[in-house]
C-alpha cells in the first residue's frame, strides 16, 4: 500500500485517456495529418503525464516520505533524498 | 505530403512504443509499484515523446516552413510565427 | 546584423530586469526568506528568461534561417539543423 | 532558520555566479552576437537556475516539511501540499 492506492482507479483511468492519446497520435501521422496539429497533441499529452507524476509525487511526500519521517529512523533522509531525485528528473525532462 | 510523411513508419513505431509504455504505466498503478519506479517510468515516457516532437519540428522546418519560405509568398512569415508557437507550447509543457 | 539586432535595446531591458531579478534573490538568500518564496522567484527568472529565448529564436528563424533558405545554398540545411538543435536544449532545459 | 541557512554562502555564490552570466547575456546582445550562441548561454543560466531551485527544494523537504511532519500537527498537511505546488511550478516552467 502506497500513497496513491486510494486513488489507483482514477490514475488508471487517466493513464488509460493518456493510452488513447497516443493512439490517436499514431494515427495522425498514419493520416498524415499537419505536423503543427501533432506537435500541439504531443504538448496535451506530455502535460497530461506531467499531471499525473505530480499527483503521485504529492502522494508520495504525503504518505511513503511523511510515514518514513514520522518513524524517525535512518530511512527518513534516504526518502527525502529519493523523492529530490525523481523531482529532478521531472523538472530535466 | 509533409516533411514527416517520409519517415512516417519510423514515427509509428516509436509512438507504439510510447503507448506500451503507457499500458506499462497503468499496469504498475494496478499492481501497486513503488510510487517513485512509476515516476521514473513517466520521465522515460516524457522524454521519448519529446524527442518524437524534436524530430517532427525539424522536418517541418525543413519542409513546410522551408517550403513557404522558398515559395516567396507571404505564408513565410504565418509559418514562421506558427511554428515558434509550437515551440513555446513544447518549452513550457 | 541579426533578426533580433533591431530590437536589442528591448533584450537588453529584459536582461536587466532578469538580473535585477536574480540579485534580489541573492538578497532572499541573505535575509533568510522562506525557501517556497525564493523557488515562487526562480521560476518567474526562468521563465522571463525562457520568453527571452522564444523571441530570439522566432526572429533567428525569420531571418538568419529565412534567408539561408531564400539563398537556396547548402547552408539552409545546417542552418535548420543547428536551430532545431537549440531548439532540442530549451525543450530540455 | 531554514533548511538552506547552513549553506547560504553556498547559494549566494552561485547565484552570483548566474548574475554574472545574465550580464554576459546583455553584452552578447549589446555585440550583437549570433543568436544560436545566446540561446546556448540562456539554457545554461535555466539549467544553473533549476539546480539551484532543486537544492533549496532537497533541504526544504528535509528541514522545514520533516520538522512539520515529526512535531505531527495539522502544519504537515499544508507543508506538502505548498511544497507539491513549488514543484509543479519548476515542472511546468
């Protein structure tokens, strides 16, 4: 059980509209449809993802980071310094 | 007939890609994955459509945009301008 | 004589208020301000510094880019090809 | 005291350091410098930024949010939840 458990059917259902997304992407290209109209598609879908990590991001301080916290053991820091990663990889990507 | 339309098989195959990534995605929210592996998942995702879009944009310079500008006509400059939108929607998502 | 070299007078405006901008944080810094305040403040730098970029690179398009492709010699290819490259390390900035 | 206070020399230097560059930005423009080569100096002054913001955010998380997270009140809650909108504010800019 993490943070986003509760919440695991509606990131599902969101992944899914993504899942959608791209297949409409594929098809765009196989209609050869205007390079300009696929980009502005690509840019929905990417934030859409974006949405979601930061989500599950915010979950995750509020659940798996907080509850390692509250503990008060070594895990704590190993936490804080994890979840500082993932958040550099979003703010690079 | 767009700059992209000669590599389009190229783009499918990496944009059925990207969707099993995403079909990966959902199938980690559903067996309850560690938040942050599902986080780096997401920036791979990100990453891989964003180069899908990189790739496009240049071939669209190099065609449409290139096109209208050799033409001569006055479509250079609305291209130009449309394309530079394009490219501040990708900067900022 | 670039296609941004009419308007450097307004670069150079918006450079200053960047750097007015950034020794502003130097002085939260020093007076201790709280840390959400100073990253509200380096992501409105960023994206000054990011719209300065965009306008750069539509005007770098419209004219060195343009007028590559107008010559119609073999350096309209390397030109798009090094704009889409700059293109690439803002998207991923 | 925040989290960041410890290494505020730290911060300050290298937020001089991005003043510094910001004022070569304004001379390149001033020379009018090709504009491809201001581009890859502003990725570089958004990338210094981003590091930057991603080191204050690392020590707000592991000093101000921890502290509000061990002292268990209702502050915890909001601490997250402010610290999860800076985040989207650097993901998004």
């Amino acid at each position: 059980m993490y943070g986003y458990s509760q919440d695991s059917a509606a990131y599902i259902r969101r992944l899914r509209r993504v899942e959608g997304q791209v297949r409409g992407l594929q098809r765009m290209v196989e209609e050869d449809k205007y390079c300009i109209d696929i980009l502005t598609q690509i840019s929905a879908v990417t934030s859409a993802l974006e949405s979601v990590a930061l989500g599950l991001l915010e979950q995750h301080l509020g659940h798996c980071v907080a509850g390692a916290i509250a503990e008060g053991g070594d895990t704590a820091a190993a936490k804080i310094k994890e979840a500082s990663e993932a958040i550099a990889r979003l703010v690079r990507s």
